[in-house]
C-alpha cells in the first residue's frame, strides 16, 4: 500500500533542415557546393565544410549530412557536366597581296577576333598575322588561335640594254631564287642577239610566290659623227673651237696629231695644214669616228708703230703705222678717244699734259686674227704767262699798265691789294690790267702791292699765282 512518484522530462530538439545547391558545368571546369541549415556538416566525399570544390568529369550526385545536436538532416544534390566544344581551325601562307580563308569547326557559334561571327573568314593581312576564334555549345565555349603568314612577292629587277646592230646583250635578273624567261631560259642571265629592238619577260619564283618583269633590248646604228670648226683656217697663236654633231653623242675625243684629248679647242703656233680626227660614244653605246678634217694656219699680223717721246697741248702727232699682215686698225689713244681706220698714218692732237699709253690693234679681216701693242707719249703743258714785278704809270707811254702776258688759256681773273689786304682793283681780260688808279679815280701812292692771278686753261684746267709788285713814279 506503499507508493512513491518522480517527473521526468523528454526534450525535443529540433531536426536541422539541408539545404544545398546544383551546378552545371562544362567539362574541365569546377563547381562550388554550399550546403547550409546544420551546424555541422559530413559530405560523401569525406569534406566536413560546408562548401566544397568539384570537378567531376560527368554528371555526378553529391550527399552532405548536417547535424545540429544530436539531430541530423541530409541532402543529395547532383552537378551535371556538360561536354565543351573543340575548335579547330587551319593555318595558311598566303604571298603578299594575296588573301586567305579561315574555316572553324567542332562548336555551334562562333566569334573571330576580327568581329566576324561566322564559321569561315576571309583576311588579306600585309605581314604575318594571328587570329582567335571562339566557339560555344551550349554555355560551353573553347578557343583556337591560328596564323596566317605572308611570304613577300620576289621583286624582281632586270637590265635593258642599248647595242648596236650585230652585238649581243647580257639581261640579269635579281630578286627571286628560280626564273624562267619567255626564251625558255631557267637561268637568271640570258645573253641574247637580237636583231631589232625586242622584249623580253622574266618570271621570279621565291617562296611559292612569283613576279613577272619585262625588259627591252634596243638595237640602233650608228649616225655620223661630224665635227665642227668655228674656223678653217687660223692666223698663228689662235685656238680653233670644234663642236659636233649629232648632239646625242657623249664623251667625243679629239685627236689634234699628239693623241687623244677632251678639249675641244687647239692653239696653233706654227703655220701649215693640220688634220684633226674624233670618235665619239653614241646614245646606244655604239662607237662613230669622224672622216679627216684640216684646219689652214696662216701667218698672224704684227703690230707695230712709231711715235714721238714728247709733243705739245694742242700740238698735231703723227702715227706712223708700221703693222704686218693686217688691213684694219684699231687705236686706242689714252685720253679716252679712238679710230677704226684702214688708213696707215694718223695723226691726233692732246689738250692736256700728261702721259698717254696708245693701244694699236692691227687686225686681219680676212681671218679675224689680230695682235697689239703699246707706246706712250708724254705730252707738254703749251701754256705760258708772264707777270711783271714793277710798272711806272707816269703816261711816257713804256711800262704804263701792270699787265700779264700770257697763252693757251680760257678765261682770266686779277685782282691788286694794298699791304692791309684791302681791294683795290680787279679786271678779266687778260689784254687789259692796272693803270695805277684807284676805283675814285685817284692815283694810287708808290709802294708795294699784292696781286692774285687765277687762269683757266683749254683743258679746264685751273692755275693760280700770288706775288708781289713795285708801283713807282
């Protein structure tokens, strides 16, 4: 009849609720799986966090348990692995110029580099040149990058040739590594014979690649060459000038009778018949020689002449030629003045004193030649005066009048001072002078006065004297 009691207790802890996300990937790539609802978690890959890393190679199921206390909850969640495209695409060696077609395969979708969204492009790069492709199936994508390299066209250069008819001509071709030419040739030098002017095609391979040059070979004669003097015949110590013709000639030499020479002149210094030769390089190289030529070297004129050492202002000289070998005369006196004359002698006048160096060319018109030569002549002043140092103007009719005396001159001035420097007369005619009177009409007292003379002369010139004169009674 005995009892007892006791209370327990039963606690509930709540369950922990998982949850976890999927994933889809593209083969190679990993997934993330975060699982959350538990304090704690266990994966079947053997992880305890609550997220992990996966790269699972096909669709594949992944089971996470939680636990919160004592109480568990899981969860199986699956991440599926989608197959990534593989992309190929082809390379190419294109010659420069040209172009290049790229084609992708193995993906749906496509996007280059360059923009283009299509499986296949077209590209014409200048030098070589890389370019990516990507394409996608489904979210997967993979891409491939290819090259196009550009092999440079051969340039290819070739000679043209100028011959003469009957001569061969030597074409070289540089730029390439094989040629064939339209002769048939697969050499790069050809030696050709044509017998008119004719082209000729070359084809450079390098690298696949080719260029085509073309060249011609002319074939001219030969023309004339003439030369030409500006004188046949040619007084002694004279230089003949030649020229030629035609004028397409190059590199003329002449031969004057010592060997060949550029210069196209010759001095003579010894009379007699020359013979003069010249060969020239024509346009197309050819080479021309001229027929004989003679040049005629005749005596040269000498000229010579006689003239006076001294003479006078005003006074008449005469030249007397004594020239050779000349008809024309040329003077050339000194003062400025000359003559052409065909005359012998001549004669000339001087105004002024002084030296004069007279110039005769004597020339020969028949062949255009002349020589020279100098001599001076030293001309004398003409001019004279006389100025008297007393005069006595006491009217006995001798010695009355202060009066100069004097030629050869244009105009005159005088003029008499007293000793204090005071003007008393002044006249300009040189027949005239002082009578010994003032300008009051009175008579000037004995004594000393002062004069000043000036002159000028035919040839303008201008001379002055000073001095001193006795008045007396």
């Amino acid at each position: 009849s005995c009892v007892d009691s006791k209370t327990t207790q039963v606690i509930v802890n709540p369950s922990p609720t998982i949850s976890v996300n999927s994933a889809t990937i593209c083969s190679g790539q990993s997934a993330t799986l975060v699982a959350s609802g538990a304090s704690s978690y266990t994966w079947n890959t053997g992880a305890t966090t609550n997220s992990i890393v996966v790269s699972p190679t096909m669709a594949t199921n992944y089971t996470v348990t939680g636990g919160s206390g004592s109480c568990v909850d899981s969860k199986t969640t699956q991440v599926i692995v989608n197959p990534s495209p593989t992309i190929s695409v082809n390379s190419a060696t294109i010659c420069s110029g040209q172009s290049a077609t790229l084609v992708a395969s193995g993906a749906s979708s496509y996007t280059w580099n360059t923009g283009a969204t299509t499986n296949s492009i077209v590209v014409s790069p200048t030098m070589a040149t890389n370019y990516t492709v990507m394409g996608g199936s489904g979210s997967c994508v993979d891409s491939k990058t290819t090259q196009v390299i550009v092999n440079p066209s051969p340039t290819i250069s070739v000679n043209s040739a100028t011959i003469c008819s009957g001569q061969s001509a030597t074409l070289i071709a540089n730029g390439a590594s094989s040629y064939t030419w339209n002769t048939g040739a697969m050499t790069n030098s050809i030696v050709v014979f044509p017998t008119s002017s004719s082209t000729y095609t070359v084809i450079g391979e390098q690298n696949n690649c080719v260029s085509t040059q073309t060249t011609i070979v002319v074939v001219n004669t030969v023309p004339t060459l003439t030369i030409i003097p500006d004188i046949t015949t040619v007084c002694q110590n004279n230089c003949v000038t030649f020229t030629y013709s035609p004028s397409t000639y190059s590199n003329v030499m002449y031969n004057y009778g010592s060997g060949n020479t550029y210069l196209n002149y010759n001095c003579y210094t010894t009379m007699g018949i020359y013979s003069i030769t010249a060969t020239g390089t024509y346009t197309n190289s050819c080479l021309g020689t001229t027929p004989i030529l003679t040049i005629n070297v005749v005596p040269n004129p000498v000229a010579d002449f006689d003239i006076p050492t001294e003479a006078y202002s005003g006074e008449t000289v005469t030249f007397t030629n004594q020239s050779m070998n000349a008809q024309m005369y040329n003077w050339s006196f000194g003062n400025g003045n000359s003559l052409i004359t065909y005359s012998i002698d001549i004669t000339h006048s001087y105004i002024s004193a002084g030296d004069y160096c007279v110039l005769l060319t004597a020339i020969d018109t028949a062949f255009l030649c002349s020589d020279t030569i100098t001599k001076c002549i030293k001309i004398l002043d003409n001019f004279e005066i006389e100025i008297p140092n007393i005069f006595t103007p006491n009217n006995d009719g001798t010695n009355d009048v202060f009066k100069v005396r004097a030629k050869a001159i244009k105009e005159f001035y005088g003029q008499i001072y007293d000793r204090w420097g005071v003007l008393l007369f002044e006249w300009n005619d040189v027949n005239t002078g002082w009578n010994g009177y003032l300008k009051n009409n009175s008579k000037a007292p004995t004594g000393t006065y002062y004069y000043l003379i000036k002159c000028k002369l035919i040839n303008d010139e201008i001379k002055e004297f000073k001095g001193y004169l006795t008045l007396l009674e």
